[in-house]
C-alpha cells in the first residue's frame, strides 16, 4: 500500500491510501461495504501515520472519502528518553 500525505496542521494530517495491487483493492472494496470494520482501518491509517511520523498514535479519523481518505488528528507518544517537562 502507497501512502500520500497532506500536512493539516502540527497534529493533523491527511490521508490517503492507495492500493498497488488487486489484494489492496480488494481489502479497500471490502472495508468500503462493511463500515463496523474500523479495527482493520484503525491498523492501515496507524501504519500510514508511522510512516509519516514514527512517534505518533492516531488519536481520531474522519473520513473525506471512505474509506481511502481520512483527515486523521494524532498524539506523539512519550518516550522513555525524552525529558519529562
């Protein structure tokens, strides 16, 4: 799977998923028909988001165009070397 980002602002970025082969299209066609399959969403946009910024967790989604697109707001998750302010 392909990813092309958009930068929305320091916690916020869009999403968008694209497939490279017929079993990506077919997960997609899939996912599209059955909207009570967020876990499997939740796991391909968290992916994307590493990619895009390693420390992030994904916080929330809201789909522009379901379920390929997503504005997707995140959080950075604390690691145990940086400096607790």
């Amino acid at each position: 799977m392909k990813y092309h980002y958009m930068r929305i602002s320091p916690t916020t970025v869009r999403i968008e998923l694209i497939p490279e082969d017929n079993t990506e299209k077919s997960l997609l066609q899939q996912l599209a028909h059955s909207e009570t399959n967020n876990k499997e969403l939740n796991v391909l946009f968290q992916k994307a988001l590493n990619i895009y910024q390693p420390s992030a967790l994904l916080a929330s989604k809201t789909f522009m165009d379901f379920p390929r697109v997503a504005i997707c707001g995140f959080q950075f998750s604390a690691k145990l070397s940086d400096p607790i302010l």
